[in-house]
C-alpha cells in the first residue's frame, strides 16, 4: 500500500507525490492531517482553516470518485504527528509514504520526524517539490550560493527555468470503483473546536475555481495587470493568493497558463505579463530564503543587527490599527477590508505595513503575526518576507529611506476615494477632493464620527529614519 500525504497542495493536478505515488499498480491511499492546535500556535486565521477544510472536503470527493479514500487524522500538534502517522502505516500496511516537501522550520522538523519513526517499520519516505516552480537550492549564485538579493535571484531564476523547463502533470485517472465520501460536516471530530466551518461565498474551493480565475485573469487583465495592480477599487489583480497559499492551484500551472497565453514566456519588463510573472517570482524568493535562513520561521529578522531597534509594543496603538482607527482613511479602509473579508490588496499591505512600523514604530511581528490571524491567503514565506521588506528588516538594498506617505498613497492609489468610502462608512459623503484628509471637512460639517491622525507622519518618518540611522552607529 502506497500513501499519499497532502499538506498545503490540496489538487490533484500537477501534484509531484500524488503522480508518483499513483505511478503503478500497487493501492493507493490519501491521508490529511488536521492539527487545530498548532494551527493556532501558528495564528492560522479561522478562514483560512475553513477554506483549507472545505477544499480537503471537494478533494476527498474528487478522490474518491477516483477509487482513493482519503484518511483524515486529527493530531493536535506537530509533535504528535509521527507517532501517529506510524500507526496508520502498520494499521494500512504502509510500504512507502509520498508528500510534497514543507519549507517551513516546524514543519520541516515534523517531516524529519515523521521519517524517522517510519523507518523504524521500513515504511520509505519519498518527498517532492510541489510549492515552487523551481525547489529551493535550485537557484545559485556564480559562487554556488543561495541568493539574498531579489534582483539577480530573479535574473537566474529566469535562467534556470529556461535551462531545466518543467512539465504539467494530469490529476490521475481512475484506480478502481469510486468509493463513499463522507463530508467534513457531518464528522464530529473534524469540526470540533474549530468553531463554523460555513465557507464564505467570496471565496469558492475548488481546481476548476482556481483555474477559472486564472484563466479570466490572463484573458482579462494581465496585459494591463503594470498599470492596474496598484488601485485596490479595480479588479487588477487575478486574486488567486488563497489558492496558491492552500496550492489548490501550483505556481508552475500559473506560468504554464501564462506562457499558453502569451505565446512564449516574458524576459523582461518591457514585455507583457512579465509584471505578473515578476510577483510569482518574488514568491518563490521569498520560499527560498525561508529554507536558506530557517530563523526567519523564529521570529528573527534577516539582517541580525536589526534586532537592536528599539520598537514600540503599544497595545493601544496597535488596537487602533487592528481595527482601523488610525484617522489615516486609506490605512483605515485597507484594515476594514482585511477584518471583514480576509484578503487585502498588494498595494494595501504595503502601504499598512508600513504605516504600523514607520509611523507607528511599533514591531513588524506584531502585525506579520496579526495578518496571518486575519489572512485567508496567510502564507509564512510571504508574509514574512513582506513585513520585513517594509519593516526595513528584511531582504532590500535601502530599507530605512522607504516610508511611505499614507496621504499621498491613498491619493495616488484611490484618486476618487472609493475603496475607501466602500470601507470607512463613516466617510460615505466626504468629497473626493477632502476625502484623503477629510478632518477639516468634518469638522465644517460639525462631525466628530471619524477619528484625527494619531500620528504627524512627517514627524513620525524621521523618527522612523534616526531608528536605523542611530542603529548604525552602533
């Protein structure tokens, strides 16, 4: 008996464990593990579990009807899970165990772990990349080094994928007669202290879902995806995060279906789509640096000395960017946004991120820890790396000068207000020309509905800026 692991690749096609485990003819088994206490010791949001266990239930089914059952597991934590899974082995007759490889340090260890104890019953262990186009190691400097820098990264990853190619693999074809699939919901144990597990309509599971936003993406807007990518009020972006994060969807079918619509795959930034191929390939650098720099999974920064700046933990101040009572409108609305829907735009979390520790200067862990609670695409690698990029801690050449203004980002980015007014309704009527600072407006109007600015940004940048210059003289 051959068994098929699923983590954070939830598809049946191009699915590097499921294609060589269904390689022959020997029977094969599918397992999910669901561990809701290590989810929350990882601020895993509860929209991201009820999207991932939504779409473990479309998978089962799919399974099934492809005469594999799929196994579900409730082990609380990582720790737990090798003991576990050894017994399923013996229970099944396990010969040989195949699932796509973590990069994550926890999850590493768990698999290490997970090697060990099923060597004990000669159970062999076959690990795979599923979560990059090109695995981590891949990618090498002229010194035969993994890279810290974006620039060349994405310059050598351009390279290599033209040098190694990659192919898209078919879901498998039937293995026997379909088998039952009981729901998710109607098993005790899954749901139990998981709280509702009711999928928000936003944000349909399935690869045929996915697939339909890719495709409607690259048909519609990935053309003009440069020019549209930063105005949160538009649909510029494919709005496929979730489905990567939860790899319902792989990278390597996005710039497969990339490549299919383009006619040959981009080089460069003068050519159409390579914006958008671009941002794959940020994500696959930032995959990259967790597995070069495991103490980024611990909460370290990437540049060590870092780790000297003296930032604030305010709770009252971080409260009211939680909840979007910073008098910023744009900072506002994107946290609205991000607490009611689970998803933020690209440019918004820029633009917040930099807004809590620039002007706030309050830790970057507090907030990578707060999106990751909220997030329905929260993903360790680029949440990470994203936090870090703003917090001036991370993988950039000039971090410190970059604060962004978050009047003149909401002025350039949401001209006309209307993220905005869609999210702080507090600012419905404000407007256009006052929106963006609409204080005096209000008090005009002898409001007091929306809070002043907590900070003086000017004031707050070069604080800001003297935190890291001060830093150096260190």
């Amino acid at each position: 008996m051959r068994l098929v692991w699923f983590r954070n690749d939830l598809r049946l096609a191009d699915n590097p464990a499921l294609r060589h485990g269904c390689a022959d003819e020997e029977p094969v088994a599918a397992l999910f593990i669901i561990s809701p206490t290590q989810w929350r010791q990882h601020k895993m949001a509860p929209i991201r579990q009820r999207f991932m266990l939504a779409q473990v239930d479309a998978l089962g089914r799919e399974l099934a009807a492809l005469g594999i059952g799929l196994h579900l597991l409730r082990v609380e934590t990582f720790a737990e899970v090798p003991a576990a899974l050894a017994d399923l082995c013996r229970d099944l007759g396990v010969t040989h165990l195949y699932a796509n490889q973590a990069i994550e340090l926890d999850e590493q260890r768990r698999d290490h772990g997970v090697t060990a104890a099923l060597a004990e019953q000669e159970v062999s262990c076959h690990w795979f990349n599923g979560c990059c186009v090109l695995p981590p190691g891949r990618v090498l400097t002229g010194g035969r080094e993994m890279f810290k820098v974006f620039t060349p990264f994405s310059r050598a990853w351009l390279k290599a994928l033209d040098e190694d190619g990659f192919v898209i693999h078919r879901a498998p074809a039937p293995r026997g007669e379909p088998l039952p699939w009981q729901p998710l919901a109607e098993r005790a144990f899954v749901d139990e202290g998981l709280g509702d597990l009711t999928l928000d309509p936003r944000w349909p599971v399935g690869e045929a879902e996915a697939l339909r936003r890719l495709h409607a993406f690259l048909e519609q807007a990935v053309l003009d995806y440069g020019e549209t990518r930063d105005f949160p009020a538009q649909a510029g972006t494919s709005v496929l995060s979730p489905y990567l994060a939860a790899g319902i969807v792989s990278p390597r079918q996005c710039v497969a279906a990339l490549q299919q619509r383009l006619g040959g795959r981009p080089q460069s930034k003068a050519q159409p789509g390579f914006v958008w191929l671009n941002e794959l390939i940020w994500r696959e650098f930032y995959r990259h640096l967790l597995v070069l720099i495991p103490t980024l999974s611990m909460n370290r920064p990437f540049k060590p000395e870092t780790v000297a700046l003296p930032w604030s933990w305010d709770p009252d101040a971080f409260a009211a960017w939680c909840e979007g009572r910073t008098g910023y409108p744009i900072v506002d609305a994107a946290m609205r946004c991000l607490n009611a829907t689970g998803w933020m735009h690209n440019r918004l979390r820029m633009i917040v991120a930099s807004f809590l520790t620039k002007d706030l200067h309050i830790h970057w862990r507090l907030g990578e820890d707060y999106f990751m609670s909220q997030l329905i695409d929260g993903d360790l690698a680029a949440n990470n790396g994203g936090w870090q990029w703003a917090a001036g801690t991370g993988a950039d050449a000039a971090p410190y000068f970059r604060v962004f203004n978050p009047t003149t980002q909401g002025q350039r980015f949401d001209p006309q207000g209307e993220f905005i007014r869609t999210w702080v309704t507090e600012l419905a009527d404000v407007p256009a020309a006052y929106v963006h600072q609409p204080h005096d407006w209000l008090r005009l109007k002898g409001r007091q509905d929306y809070p002043a600015p907590m900070v003086d940004h000017a004031v707050a940048r070069v604080r800001a800026i003297e935190m890291f210059r001060d830093l150096e003289k260190t």
